[in-house]
C-alpha cells in the first residue's frame, strides 16, 4: 500500500488529477491515515474546496482509510514534532506495515531516505508518469506549469523529471 500525505493530494486535486495517482499505481492500493482524513476535512471546513475530491474518493472506497494500531499511535512519538499530525501517523504506519509513502514536502521525503522508508515525492511521480507512457513529456511540462500555477509550487530541479 501506498499512503498519501494531505500535501500531495491537494497538490493534485487542485489540478483536478487525482487519477493520476491511480493510473501510475494501479497495481497498489492508495491510502491515508486518518490524520490525513481530519486534515482533509478541516481544510474543506475552512474553504479549501479542491480537498473535497479527497474526501470523496475515501468516502467510494477508492482510497483507503487506514487506522493506526495502538502500538503505531504510540510509534508516533518517536517521529519529529516539527512534522505535522498526518505526516507523523503517516510514517507510524508506514515503518510499521512497511508501506511507501507518497508526498510533496522535502523534510518528510528527507526524513523517509534516511529512515530507508520508499517514498514517492512530487518531481519523482511526474518523472514516472512520463516514463511510464501515462503522460507525454510535453503533458508533464503543461502539468508542471498549472501546478506552479495553482499550488505555487516552485520546480527547482526540472531537469531531474525529464532526465533520460
């Protein structure tokens, strides 16, 4: 199983391609922790409507709401407190169930290369999209232009997705 953090999912729910995720991973099942869920549902609360798509895929089964244990809760205190709630319960589970994460913040994929958990970050799913003929190149880079657009997310290293 891949987990999602709330910052990936509403980097792609703002660009309405969620079903990217779907498409690349189709052999894996997707999932959030329920930390992720609140995140999702506190964000749509206070106005973030994009998020709503999240919730809806959860709501069909699509994306799988995951539970933490009583032992990963307690795991939880071993991750960093400057990481926010869902990235914490995200990586309990993920150490403990060895699953793979997928996100869009650096100290979280920083911390998972360390930790030797798999972890898919933002530049590394555009890259994959267009190796795995899901997206052309030009598709990515017009993705990669209405992400900057919508996310203010800055590509610092472009030329990283569509190296050979």
């Amino acid at each position: 199983m891949l987990l999602a953090d709330t910052n990936i999912l509403s980097t792609l729910a703002k660009v309405n391609q969620l079903s990217l995720l779907f498409q690349l991973f189709r052999d894996e099942r997707i999932g959030v922790v329920v930390a992720v869920y609140e995140e999702c549902v506190e964000g749509v609360n206070r106005g973030y409507v994009a998020l709503q798509s999240v919730i809806d895929l959860i709501r069909e089964g699509q994306i799988e709401l995951v539970s933490p244990t009583a032992n990963e809760t307690r795991a939880k205190a071993g991750v960093p407190l400057s990481f926010d709630a869902g990235e914490r319960e995200t990586i309990a589970i993920a150490i403990s169930r060895s699953n793979q994460i997928l996100t869009n913040e650096r100290h979280v994929r920083n911390w998972c290369h360390r930790s030797g958990i798999g972890c898919w970050d933002l530049a590394g799913i555009l890259r994959a999209l267009w190796r795995h003929d899901i997206l052309t190149k030009r598709q990515v880079r017009d993705l990669i232009v209405e992400i900057e657009a919508k996310d203010r997310v800055v590509f610092k290293n472009m030329d990283q997705i569509f190296q050979e």
